[in-house]
C-alpha cells in the first residue's frame, strides 16, 4: 500500500510539473471545461450539469475531480430573436496524490451566440471566462523516496516545509469561440477553439513558483439520424498543454425507447478512445430532460501495469429545463 502512495505521489509531481489540466473522457457532458463558447448553448431555459471522475482508482485514487454548474440564456427580449445570450457559473475540485494536493476553482463566464441566418440554424458564438483558482498542499500527507524502508515509509525525508500546508491562488481568464449549425431539427454540426490561460498565472509556493501553461483546445461534433427512431453522435478533440497532446474521438448511438414527445426516453450505447492511453466504453440513459452517462477508462498505455489496465470511472448528469412556449434552439446534443 505504501509502495503504492510513492507511486501516486511521482504521478502526481509529473502531471502538475507539466502543468496539465484535470479532463473529463466526457468532454462532450463537460460544456463550461471544454469551451466559454458553449455557455447558454443549449436548447431551454437553464442547464445544471454534474461531473464526477475517479482516475487511476487502484493507485490509492491518484485524482479524483468533480464539477457542478448553471448556465441559462439572459436578455432574450432585448436582442435579435435569432440570436442568444448565457451565462455561467461553475466550480470544481480536483485532488491528487490521494487528496494531499487540493485544487478548488470559481468560474463565471458568458457568450454571446449571432445568428447567421433569419431561422437562427446557424450561429457563430464568442464566450469569455474569468476562473479564481487556490491550491492547497498538505505536505504531512506526502511520501518521498527517501522515506522508503525495507518496511515501508518509515524512514524520514530530508524535503523541508515552512508550514505543514502550502497555498496558493491565482485568478485566471479563458476565451473560445464556437460555429453552430443545422439542416433540419434532427441534425447538428459545430466546430469550435478554445484557449484557457490566457494570461499564464503564476502559482507561487515557498522555494519557487511556475507559470500556468495555455491550453488550446480544437473540437468538433455532429449527430444526424440513422434510423427512423436512432440517431448517430460523433465528436472529437485535439488538445495542446506544455509540451503534452491529448486526442480523443469516437461516438454512440441514441436509442429512443419512446416517441412520446411529452416524456421521451432513450439509450446511448458506444465509445471514445483516447489515443496511445485508454479505450472509454460509454452508456447513457436520457429521460424527459435529463441524462446520465456513465464511462469507464480501460487504460492501454505503459501505465496499464501499475493501473492494473483500470483507468477510471465517470459519471455524468445533465439536466435542462425548458419551457414549453420557448422557441427551439439548434444546439449541439452533447
């Protein structure tokens, strides 16, 4: 078990060196992380949406993150009918090394969606984010190398802290900008870019600090129907993050169970991969106007040995409220 903790804590100084984000495999459930442009992009009123992840599970909960937000259109009666305004709020926790290093995140972000056209079947969008970020490190809880014994960590480190808790904060802005279109109300098709930290804030601790690096983002996703009664969702992202990549793709099909319009249910079945790192099975259940999606990583990197070939699971829970007098709005299904 302590064997396991150093082998946490290495993965945890690894990851926060190359300064990369936490991510969801459910990118496509996760709007305000994947892109400011997507705040109020949503066919309602308001959207609240939750998201859980448990990475790397079987080396002692390496990261675990969670999320919750709001987002709802504003000043609808005082801008073009084709177009819409949302704003957003959100926060989120991500602990690593077993919970010794604590990120807490309060964001607020808007966008504003011009329609291209006099329907509103396309729309160019532009949303912008400011993030107050703090971080806190309980240096009791760490392991190092040279703590390790013949029976376990009982050794003593020669790492020295001022303090048994580091911290530090820093506040931080986001930007992108989406494309939105539709031929009829049963397809969909976007294509957006997004860069978060823009002005690279510095995270200062006692001994040094380093710079946040940005993290642009391109992404896209479509869905179109297959059947009388299914319906094909594909998406995609390329990410760039101090000198590391990320691609994720793949897609599933909608299920309707029923065609009842006032309380519609459906089954999303498929997968995404994540290349060179994980295949990411995926389950959703929709009913009415909310939905749950369900992933598990299983892991083919290097990393499959000391994962065990377990990468993690994800939870997911949208829920948009929309009134029945509204207008439809085409928007993007994940």
């Amino acid at each position: 078990m302590r064997k396991i903790a150093m082998i946490c804590c290495i993965l945890f100084l690894l990851g926060k060196v190359s300064a990369q984000d936490p991510h969801f495999s459910q990118f496509f459930s996760s709007p305000l992380t994947l892109n400011p442009a997507f705040t109020g992009k949503f066919d309602g009123n308001y959207r609240i949406a939750g998201n859980y992840r448990n990475q790397w599970a079987t080396i002692n909960n390496a990261f675990t993150t969670g999320t919750a937000s709001v987002d709802f259109r504003i000043m609808q009666d005082h801008i073009p009918s084709n177009d819409a305004w949302g704003l957003g709020f959100m926060a989120y926790n991500d602990n690593s090394a077993a919970g010794a290093v604590n990120f807490n995140y309060a964001t607020i972000s808007t966008a504003y969606h011009k329609g291209l056209d006099e329907e509103g079947y396309h729309q160019l969008s532009a949303g912008f984010q400011v993030t107050y970020a703090n971080m806190f490190i309980n240096t009791a809880d760490l392991k190092f190398e040279d703590q390790l014994t013949t029976v376990g960590f009982t050794g003593v480190t020669n790492e020295i802290f001022s303090n048994t808790t580091l911290k530090s904060n820093y506040v931080d802005v986001n930007a992108g900008v989406l494309y939105n279109g539709s031929t009829t109300d049963r397809n969909n098709f976007y294509f957006g870019v997004s860069l978060y930290h823009i002005t690279r804030p510095q995270q200062h601790f006692t001994g040094g600090s380093f710079d946040l690096s940005s993290r642009a983002t391109i992404h896209a996703g479509t869905y179109f129907p297959v059947g009388a009664t299914s319906t094909l969702h594909l998406s995609a992202l390329q990410s760039f993050q101090g000198g590391a990549s990320e691609t994720v793709l793949g897609g599933a099909v909608q299920l309707v169970a029923n065609n009842e319009s006032d309380n519609p249910a459906s089954l999303y079945l498929g997968s995404w991969i994540r290349l060179n790192d994980a295949i990411i099975p995926y389950i959703g259940l929709e009913y009415n106007n909310m939905r749950l999606g369900i992933t598990y990583d299983a892991n083919t990197s290097s990393l499959k040995t000391a994962s065990q070939g377990q990468g993690g699971f994800e939870f997911s829970l949208i829920y948009i409220y929309k009134r029945s007098t509204e207008k439809p709005l085409n928007c993007p299904k994940f």
